[in-house]
C-alpha cells in the first residue's frame, strides 16, 4: 500500500496504510531566489523518502531549478511494500519586492514511476500477483512568496499541477476491486498543494522545514496522502 515518487523537485509517493494510496505529494522546491548567480541546494525528506532540489538565478528576473527524489519505505511485516522515483524541472520569474520579501512564479514539469506490491492481497485472490505499477507525468505552475532573513526564512507556496498517470499494469485486487481498472479511471487529477516553508540557521546553511496539504479537486475520494512533513538542510550561495 504504498506509492512513490523521485523528483529533481520533488516527488510522487505512496505511503505505508491499510489501503492503496497513488499519490503522495513531494516537498516543494521554494528556493526564494534575489539575485542573478544565486544558487540555492536542499537535501531533506522523511523515513520513507529522500529528494534533492537545486534552482539558480539565470538572469535578474530568471531562475531555473530542479527536484529529484526516491520514495524508499521499509516493507511492512505482511510484506507490503513499494518503490518509486520522479524528476521534475522548471523554470520561472522572480523578483524581490523589497530588501527582505520575494516573490517567484515557476512553471515546472516532471516525470516519474511506482511500482506497489501488496502480497497480503494474495490469499484471497489466488489468481493475482498483488501487483500495480504506472508511469506519472505532473505539470503545473507554483507561486512562492517570502520572508528571507539571513538567520530566518518563511515562505508561503501553492503548487497547482495536472497529475496524469499511464502504462499502468498489473493485477492487484483491494477491497474486491481491479485497482488497475480504478487507476485507469482516475488516471487524470487536477491537484491544489499550499504549504508552508521554515528555514533557520546561518547565513550559508539552514535547518528547513516543511509543512503542505494536497487538495485533489477533480476527485476528492481518490486514494491518495494529503498532509506531508519533511526536513533538511538548505544551502544558499550567492
């Protein structure tokens, strides 16, 4: 029961439960970029995921940037289990609005897969492997706004993205139904993901924190995780 997801941005998952999840959102790349050569790197996750992101200011007003994570979970003790992978790029306008207050848009794209075995399934449908995988593609557009200090940063983000999944196979059954015919139904979702981004420490390098919800406003019973929480480091270079 569990999905997953890598980005060079951010990241798809599934997350351990009692049933099938298809999407868990990855930590937003909010890099808060001021200036042209500006480069902005972070390394965070939780237990079940790891993603790097890194953005640069091209020009005054453009940036570039990239996420890339590994959705990795432990198997649960029923053998429950799955993994995943996603990269996303982007790239997109920023600009300060006074000495501490940053403003970015960023259009960003990414690519991805999963794959989810659920063996407890197996017993009561024989005939099955208990298998699920697809491909993922996520493209959309994410407003950052922030406060950033050279000890604190707090930045408020909104990523609005179109989530279409493809090449779906496999023959899991949950709850009596084909999940694969379930996927395929629902292989299209219109997603809304406010979060909020805390960062402190030095200068150079900073403790960051994030805290986001996921809005699934095409389908709001589709299988997947809402909240998400991660932590790492963010350097900043300019």
């Amino acid at each position: 029961m569990k999905t997953i997801i890598l980005l060079v941005i951010s990241i798809l998952i599934i997350a351990p439960a009692c049933s099938p999840k298809y999407y868990t959102p990855n930590t937003q790349n909010v890099p808060l970029i001021s200036e042209k050569g500006e480069t902005n790197l972070t390394l965070s996750g939780n237990g079940n995921q790891v993603e790097f992101q890194g953005a640069y200011g091209v020009t005054e007003n453009i940036a570039i940037k990239a996420n890339g994570g590994l959705f990795i979970p432990p198997d649960l003790d029923n053998g429950n289990g799955g993994s995943g992978k996603f990269l996303e790029i982007g790239s997109g306008y920023f600009k300060p609005i006074n000495e501490k207050v940053i403003f970015e848009l960023y259009g960003v794209m990414g690519f991805g897969s999963f794959e989810n075995h659920l063996v407890s399934t197996i017993s009561t449908n024989p005939q099955t492997s208990g298998n699920i995988s697809s491909n993922i593609f996520r493209i959309g557009v994410q407003p950052n706004i922030g406060f950033k200090g050279d000890h604190f940063t707090a930045a408020f983000s909104a990523r609005l993205a179109s989530l279409n999944y493809s090449n779906i196979n496999g023959d899991l059954i949950f709850d009596k139904i084909d999940q694969s015919t379930y996927l395929k139904d629902n292989k299209s979702n219109f997603l809304i993901e406010p979060a909020i981004t805390l960062k402190g420490g030095f200068e150079k390098i900073k403790i960051q924190v994030q805290l986001g919800y996921s809005i699934n406003a095409s389908n709001s019973d589709f299988k997947q995780d809402d909240l998400f929480l991660t932590a790492g480091l963010n350097f900043n270079f300019k």
